[in-house]
C-alpha cells in the first residue's frame, strides 16, 4: 500500500498549518520550515519593506520578537540596511519635507559631489569619530579648495543626519558636535566694490555701447540689488506717484532636485529682512525704470506675455518675453569689461601711460558697489542694513570698512572741517 507523501512547505512560503511538527502553536508573523528545520518571524521595517528574523528554535524566534518589540515600544527602529554615511545622509535628506526647496536642492547637489563617492562617506556611521569629520572637512578645503563657509553649509546636512540616528537610538554621541573649531581656517574672496570713477567710466561705457543693457545695470548698482531681485523686477512693484519700489521676492534659475529640468522659479525671501521697500529719487533711474516699462510692453505686444509662479509684466526681458537668466548677465558683463579695457589699453599706448583697467566683476559686484556708495554717502548702518535686505549688521557693516580710497578721503575731508568747527566753538566759549 502506498503512503501519501507528506507536503513540505515550499521555500518562501508559509507554511499550510498553524503550528509545527513538535504542535506548538505559531502566532501571526511566524512561521516553520521543515526542510530547514528553521522558525522565522516577518515583520515591516522602517522603509515598509518585510525584514526577516530567523532562529533554530521558536524559544530563540520569541525572544527575538521581544527585542523587536521592545524596540519599537522603545521607539528604537533597526537600522536595516542604513549603514554607511551616505546611507544615513540619503535617509535625512529624504525625510525633510520642510525645508525650502531652493535650500533643500543645495544639500543634494552637495551630497551628490563631495559625499557619496568619498572614503567618509563609504564609511559605517555609527564609527565615525569627531576626528574623521575634521579630517574630511579639512580635505575638502585642501584638495577641493572648498571655503570654510562651503563646509559650514555641508555641515548643516551632516550634522543633523547624525542626530537622526540618535533620535533613532542606532548612536549615542553626535561627532559634528564642535567640529567646526577643528576646521582650517581659509581667506574669504574680496568682494570687488568698483571705485568711484570706475563706476562712472563703467557705466559710461555700457550706454554707448551696450545700450540695451544699462538700464538693467544701473538699477542694479544704484538699488544695491540682488540679481535675482533685479531681474525679477515687475511693474506692479513700481509706484511712479510716491517713486517707491516694494521688494517681496526674487528670481531664480535653477534645476531644482527631483525636476527634470532648469527653469525660473519665484523665491520668497527666507527672513523678513528680504522683503522691504526702496525709494528712487533720481531722475536718471526714474527715466531708466520708464524706458524698461515701455521696451517690455512692446515686447510683450509681440509675443505675448510670460508668467512665473503667479508673477507676471517682468521689466527686464529679452525679445523672447522671458526675463534674462543671472549667468547671462555675468557673461554680458564680462563682454562690457573685456570690451572697455580693450579701448582703455589702446589708450593708454598711445598716450604713453598705464592703462586703468576694469576689473573682473559678476553680478554682485554691482551689488557690492552700489552698497558701498551708500556706505560712503553717509547712510546710517541700520538704514544700510534695511536698504541691504541683511538679517545680520555684521555683513553690513563690511560696507563701511571696505570703502574705497576715494570715499575715506573724502570722509576725512568731512571730520577734519567738523572738528575744526567743534574746536573753534570750544575756544569761542572758553573767551
């Protein structure tokens, strides 16, 4: 007579009856395998992904389930398959919905060039030392010539990411905790602020020359304007009857993380120091405004008119009705100052001198400049610091120290006369 042969649980899948061969009973998540002889527990980790306990005995399975569950009591997680740095940045990175998107792509792009291919971030998190952070801080500023305000930035990712993994009990000290004071020290690039004849002569050139383009410019020094704040321009900012410009946003070009591609995109200002009003009270830049006004109504007669996030009637556009990119403008101005020293070194052989040549500048040293002849002006700091859009009077006050020569001579000029009226007052009432 033949036996029907016993069914045996195929590999994978749970077993048919509740309990196995010894008749224990097998609770919900547990499972038996005869041809292994082996119990396993199948639970959801955090990712929502089936992890899998196995053990030789349900006796050893239980506890192990007690550990899992204490855990989550506990609200400590596993830590699955996070381990290297990278892992866990990825992981924080992932989670931070909040945070400005603008912000947020930084991180990523950060992430992406310095971390995922690097010996720190190959490395398993939970031994990472306080030394191992400066150490690989220190080597991006000696062979990426990174700036140390570069690191800070990468430290506002990192540092934060190895908090997640102590909130989640998988570590209990934090090694970017000062780390910063073990990071060298590196010379911040000096902001070019043009002198007072540079700028004339700069400025000079661009309306003979590069016509198109010197309403742009000049607003952006006299404003002191970010570029994006400048080319983000509309006319429903302008008010021609009080001759105010209210600043609530600034525009940006940029391949947001997760996008397809680049494209302009509305930033609202991170503080409320971004948003704040300017007066244009001279009649040159009033006439510039109207000139942009009327150039960018008739280009959008032809081709309509563009929106961006909800904004529309942009002043600083190209005949395609879209506003000008901020690398365009750096490479327009790097065609005005290539184009100017070429003359002014004509000049100056034929006249046997030495040339004054204009130096590099991008689009923030028109801010720079602009700010720096408020500076010079006599500006208070904290109008300054209103006019600049600054959370911080300590980046203001630069402007002040970094006035050009010609403007501290010329506030010299102004003490000596004030003292000598003080002093002549003085001996005036002491007769």
């Amino acid at each position: 007579m033949k036996t029907k042969k016993k069914s045996t649980p195929k590999k994978g899948k749970k077993a048919t009856l509740r309990k196995d061969i010894y008749g224990n009973i097998l609770y919900p998540g547990e499972y038996y395998y005869e041809s292994k002889n082996s119990y396993e527990y199948k639970y959801k980790d955090i990712f929502g992904k089936t992890s899998t306990k196995t053990a030789t005995s349900l006796d050893e399975l239980r506890k192990l389930e007690v550990i899992l569950q204490a855990e989550k009591d506990s609200k400590i997680t596993s830590r699955s398959k996070i381990t290297t740095v990278s892992d866990l940045i990825r992981v924080y990175l992932n989670g931070k919905k909040t945070i400005e998107k603008t912000t947020l792509t930084g991180y990523w792009g950060n992430y992406e060039r310095y971390i995922v291919d690097s010996w720190f971030g190959h490395m398993n998190f939970a031994n990472v030392l306080k030394i191992h952070v400066a150490n690989f801080y220190n080597e991006l500023i000696e062979e990426k010539n990174l700036s140390k305000n570069t690191i800070c930035l990468i430290n506002n990712f990192i540092s934060p990411s190895f908090r997640l993994a102590i909130d989640s009990r998988w570590i209990n000290y934090n090694p970017c905790t000062l780390v910063m004071r073990d990071v060298i020290e590196t010379e911040q690039k000096e902001k070019i602020a043009l002198s007072k004849r540079q700028q004339k002569v700069f400025l000079d050139h661009t309306r003979r020359l590069f016509t198109g383009y010197y309403n742009l410019i000049n607003c952006t020094v006299y404003f002191g304007l970010r570029i994006g704040e400048c080319l983000g321009m509309t006319e429903d900012e302008l008010n021609f009857e009080t001759k105010r410009l209210d600043l609530k946003h600034q525009l940006i070009y940029k391949k947001l993380h997760g996008e397809p591609k680049t494209r302009f995109i509305i930033h609202k200002p991170k503080t409320k120091n971004g948003i704040r009003y300017l007066y244009f009270k001279d009649p040159e830049i009033e006439r510039c405004l109207n000139e942009q006004i009327e150039y960018a109504q008739y280009v959008r007669d032809i081709v309509g008119d563009v929106e961006i996030d909800g904004c529309r009637n942009f002043l600083f556009v190209t005949s395609t009705g879209k506003p000008m990119t901020p690398n365009s403008v750096n490479r327009l101005l790097d065609r005005i100052v290539g184009s100017y020293n070429k003359v002014e070194l004509a000049k100056a052989i034929k006249e046997n001198r030495a040339a004054e040549l204009l130096p590099h500048l991008s689009a923030h040293s028109l801010r720079h400049t602009g700010l720096t002849r408020m500076a010079e002006s006599g500006i208070s700091p904290q109008t300054l610091q209103f006019i600049a859009g600054h959370s911080n009077i300590n980046i203001t006050l630069q402007y002040y120290v970094h006035a050009t020569n010609d403007g501290i001579e010329e506030d010299m000029e102004k003490y000596a006369a004030r003292w000598n009226c003080t002093v002549i007052e003085k001996v005036n009432e002491d007769a």
